[in-house]
C-alpha cells in the first residue's frame, strides 16, 4: 500500500479482509469470528463509568442534524431522527445533539437553541426517545442521554448559512486569513466572557432540575445570583462540564480565561436512569 492510500471499506466487509488489514497496518487486534449477541455478550453488557451503569456497549454520538427551526426549537426531522435513537436500543446516547447556548453562538440558523422559549420542545425530544427506548426494550433502565451545549466561537453562523458572523477570544493568524476575519475584529471582552460563562450555566440548570426531580422544570433562573444551584453537586449527571469549567473559569479570572476557554462544544450528560 502506497503512503496516503487506505484500504476501501468494502474490503473490511469480512472478518478476514478486516484481519489481512490489521497485518499490514502492524496492529495487533484480535477480533472474533462471529460477533456474539444476546445480554450475556460483551458488546450487550452493562458499563460501570463513574457513578452511572450504561446498560450496553452501544452508543449514539453527538452529531447535530441541521434540520431545527429558524427559532432553535426541533423541526419533526429532529423529532423523528431522536425517535430512531430510542428505537436503535443503544443505552449511550452520548450527546444527542449539539444545542447552542445563545443564538450568536449557532454553528447554522437550523442549529438547537437552548433558551426558556425552546426548553419544553427541547425536553419532549427526551420523552420522545425514552418513550421509543421503552417500546424497543421493554424498560429504560441503564439509558443515559446527554444532551451537548455550544458556542461555535468563530464559526458562527447564527443567520445565513453562508455568512460567517465569527466571536473570537484572541486572533490566530492561520483561521483569521482562512476565514477572512478581519485584523481589527472585536475580541470578546472580559464582560462577555462572563456573560457566555453564564450563559452555559443558564443552559445547563434546567436540565440539572430535570435530573434532580424525575421531572421536566421549565423554569430558568437568571444568569446571576443562581449559580450554586446548578453547580450543587449531583444537580448534573458527570458534574455537567458547562458547570465545572464555569466555576474554574470564574476562579481563573477573564484574562487567564481567554487562554483556556476555547468557544466550542462543552458536552452535558444528564437524564440518568
């Protein structure tokens, strides 16, 4: 095999093409046969990862579908493609869908956002899969569902999917160029990075009083004064990250924090069963 070729999936459709693959990679991989099913399988058994039991080794990564509404809430698209994900029996839905936090922060007008308009659609995608979990596997135990929140920093795209609109914390001299942000574009301020650092937080309590109750809690507080409560530990399941690195980031102060907060997706685990 030449520098730069690979090998064509349709030779990977057998165990064998896999293996003659392996050998001329130099790995050393064993695999079976047969791949075995059934609960007593190793792909069908549960998962121990920190406090939370996965039911399975299956997993639905987080990949945003394009397909919401102009206003951030799930078009049926959405609706049907989370269904699908119940229906599939993975007990991993690692993420779901990426959802912005703020609409300057949309990767594409058609992108999720989470705000106190969208929460209650946003919270039916949940009871949609769980409820085609349940049709599928008789019960939802073991399912975790995440749900990630984003901002897309400088490839924003909140209002034209063909019109940048980037918010960047520092200048880089490659994606500047390659994405014709000007020299003298704004920076965030450290206000602004504040605001944003709430603005996660704000996103993700809603979700943490859903986890806590067993039951979806519209409401949303302010962006400040209600901090601690959706940073209580167990509030979020995995200590929800928008919470952690807020908190760290509010330690660090703005100006180290635009070293170390890279606008881009902060995963959210939550609704543990």
């Amino acid at each position: 095999m030449k520098f730069g070729d690979f090998a064509k999936i349709k030779s990977l459709q057998t165990t064998a093409g896999f293996r003659e693959n392996l050998q001329r990679l130099d790995l050393a991989m064993p695999c079976d046969d047969v791949v075995a099913s059934g609960p007593a399988s190793p792909l069908g058994a549960a998962l121990k990862v920190g406090p939370f039991t996965i039911g399975n080794r299956f997993a639905i990564q987080p990949m945003e579908g394009w397909d919401g509404k102009e206003d951030g809430k799930p078009s049926e698209n959405t609706i049907r493609r989370w269904r699908n994900f119940g229906l599939s029996g993975a007990k991993l839905i690692w993420g779901g869908e990426a959802v912005a936090v703020r609409h300057d922060g949309r990767a594409n007008p058609n992108q999720l956002t989470m705000n106190a308009d969208n929460q209650k659609s946003i919270a039916a995608l949940r009871d949609t899969l769980v409820a085609a979990h349940r049709e599928a596997m008789g019960d939802d135990k073991g399912l975790v569902i995440g749900l990630q929140l984003t901002h897309s920093g400088r490839f924003c795209k909140p209002n034209d999917k063909t019109k940048m609109e980037p918010r960047i914390l520092y200048r880089h001299p490659i994606l500047d160029r390659k994405f014709h942000v000007a020299a003298d574009h704004p920076l965030f301020s450290d206000g602004e990075i504040r605001a944003l650092i709430d603005d996660y937080v704000v996103a993700a309590k809603p979700l943490a009083l859903f986890t806590r109750t067993g039951g979806w809690h519209p409401r949303r507080s302010a962006a400040t004064g209600n901090r601690r409560a959706a940073l209580r530990p167990g509030s979020c399941a995995l200590q929800a990250r928008p919470g952690t690195v807020g908190a760290r980031l509010r330690n660090l102060g703005p100006r180290r924090a635009r070293r170390f907060f890279r606008l881009h997706a902060l995963p959210l685990r939550l609704w543990h069963r």
